[in-house]
C-alpha cells in the first residue's frame, strides 16, 4: 500500500478521499489549517496534522518525518465572488502555497501529484459539452489562480520530472452514502446546500438569479457530479500517475446538465417540503449552460459516474443536511 499526504483533507471533497483512501489500505496523512475544513471529518485511521501551506519549514518537516508516495492536494480558497474582492488571498492560498507544497516535494523526493483544479479555467465557452482542449479563459480570479498552478505542474513536470493530474470539476455534490459525513462550509455557495438549508428553514428563500435564459426552463444547467464518483476519479487518477505515467488534466462532470428549477423540484421531493423561491435578475458572467464532456477520463482511466441521477445526488446530501443541520458541529 501507498503512503498519501493530502492537504485540505478535513474539507468537502477531501474528507470523502480520505475515506477511501483508509479503507482501501493507503497510509494516509492529512494536512489542514481548519480554516474551512473540520477535523471531525477526518477518518480515524488518517494521521491528522494541522498546518498551513504557507507554513514552509513545518511543511518540509511534515516531508522529513515520512517517505510519501504521492500527494493528493485539496487546499485552496474557492469562493469566486471572494477571489474578486480579495485576489492577493488567492494568489497566496492558491498558488504560492501551492509552490511551497512543490518544492517541499521535490526537495524530499516526491514525484507524484493529483491536483483539484476546476471547470472555472474555462470561463464563458463557446462549445458546450465542455472538452479539455476548449479555450482556457476564465472569467474570475479563483478560476485564474487554479490554471497558473496547472501552469506551475506543468513547469514542475518539464524541469524536474514530475507526474501530475489535474482534474477539473464541475460541480461536486451529494454525500457519504451513509450520510456519516457530508458538506458543511460557510458561506454557502453551492445550489445544493442552499436548497436543503431553506428546506431545514435557515434561509428564507431560494435565490434564482436568472429565469430568461435560453434553456428549457429559463434557468441555468450545470453538471452536478457525486463527490463518491470524484473520490473514484482520484483513486484512478493515483493508479495513473504512481507508476510514472504520462502527466494529464481530466475534466469530471456526468454529461448531464439540471437546471436550478430541476434542482428545486429533486429537493421537494426528497425533503417532503414546499422550497421557497425568490426569483432575481441573472449574475453577471453566468453562462446559461455548463455541461462537462469527460470521455478523456472515461477512456484513459476507465472512470464511469455511479450516482449521476438527480435523486441520488440530492437524496444522499438530504441525508446528510438533515441528519447534522449543525453541520460538524452535531457529532
């Protein structure tokens, strides 16, 4: 079995990573600062360090006191609105932590990295679904900082011979299928949480920004994607890289695209409730459709989405938000 460091691994996406990872017998280190994450998310059978990337010497010590094989690397901001007020967090959170993680990597003989990147690289595109060789031209500085740090890998991997994934998902969702554990951030930027959160009655309403848009129901689709399929995806993407294969991006998504109103209505089915709706003018800079085209991963990792149905999606993440309406802070 592997031993695996995975920064951000007490957040969303990470947390279910590791999960699998333990379970499959991986040798698992988790670093995180908890600025967002939360620890009781993290596996029992992970070490769990806390530390910020931009922590240097920490970091290398975390390097020096084990001999990883690969590292899986979460850590990030990722509020878009955020990354427009305040850039200078991004760049440092995104990018030169990332560059800390890097060098600690390659001074300590660590040559393999999975990355969580995103969709947003792609900004407004012409071509939907979306291809990994679509123009890179992201309309925010969140999206921005992800694809100059899959610009840095790509250097890394030029000059001093890494193996690297960079996977770009759209948008993750669903928990645990025992609802163990599940999303819990603050603010909430995802339609999902947000949904399920006015059906427990924390918010008033739901907000659609946008009713006139060229769709079937005038609002906009995005591909949702089951965290358990991306946790797959990263499994694969490690079978990939360890043996020192070639250096490759994915894009994840299901190929399916739900509208905000198809969202509402898989929630009102899963809650029993009603779901309030508040409907306001559309957001600047949102594409009316994002749909991912993943045959890349699909074909060279094999990777097929298990719980792409809407019901699932909704249901498992309706298990988890009305199990732990405190989020972390109920168990």
């Amino acid at each position: 079995m592997s031993r695996i460091l995975v920064t951000g691994g007490a957040g969303y996406i990470g947390s279910h990573t590791v999960r699998a990872l333990v379970k499959a017998g991986h040798y698992v280190t988790v670093v995180d600062n908890l600025s967002k994450g939360h620890k009781g998310a993290v596996d029992a059978g992970a070490v769990f360090i806390k530390l910020d990337l931009g922590d240097k010497d920490a970091l290398v010590r975390v390097f020096d006191a084990d001999d990883f094989d690969a590292v899986i690397h979460f850590a990030g901001s990722i509020e878009v609105g955020l990354s427009m007020k305040d850039p200078g967090l991004f760049m440092q959170n995104n990018v030169m932590n990332g560059v800390n993680l890097l060098e600690a990597m390659r001074v300590n003989g660590c040559r393999n990295i999975i990355f969580s990147s995103t969709a947003a690289v792609y900004g407004e595109p012409k071509v939907v679904p979306i291809k990994e060789d679509a123009a890179l031209a992201p309309t925010n500085y969140y999206g921005f900082t992800k694809l100059t740090f899959e610009r840095v890998l790509e250097k890394y991997r030029e000059f001093f011979g890494f193996n690297y994934v960079a996977l770009r998902y759209f948008n993750a969702s669903g928990a645990d299928l025992n609802g163990e554990i599940g999303q819990d951030y603050n603010p909430d930027t995802h339609l999902i949480p947000r949904v399920l959160k006015t059906a427990l009655g924390k918010y008033p309403f739901l907000q659609i920004f946008g009713t006139d848009y060229d769709t079937p129901d005038g609002t906009c689709v995005r591909d949702y994607i089951h965290v358990i399929d991306l946790v797959d995806a990263h499994i694969r993407a490690l079978d990939f890289v360890m043996p020192g294969g070639a250096s490759e991006v994915f894009n994840l998504g299901n190929g399916n695209g739900f509208s905000v109103r198809e969202v509402i209505a898989a929630a009102e089915k899963a809650t029993g409730k009603k779901i309030p709706v508040k409907e306001s003018e559309r957001r600047a800079g949102d594409p009316a459709v994002l749909v991912a085209d993943s045959t890349r991963a699909r074909k060279v990792l094999g990777w097929k989405p298990m719980y792409s149905d809407l019901e699932t999606i909704v249901g498992t993440a309706w298990k988890w938000h009305s199990t732990h309406p405190q989020g972390y802070a109920d168990l």
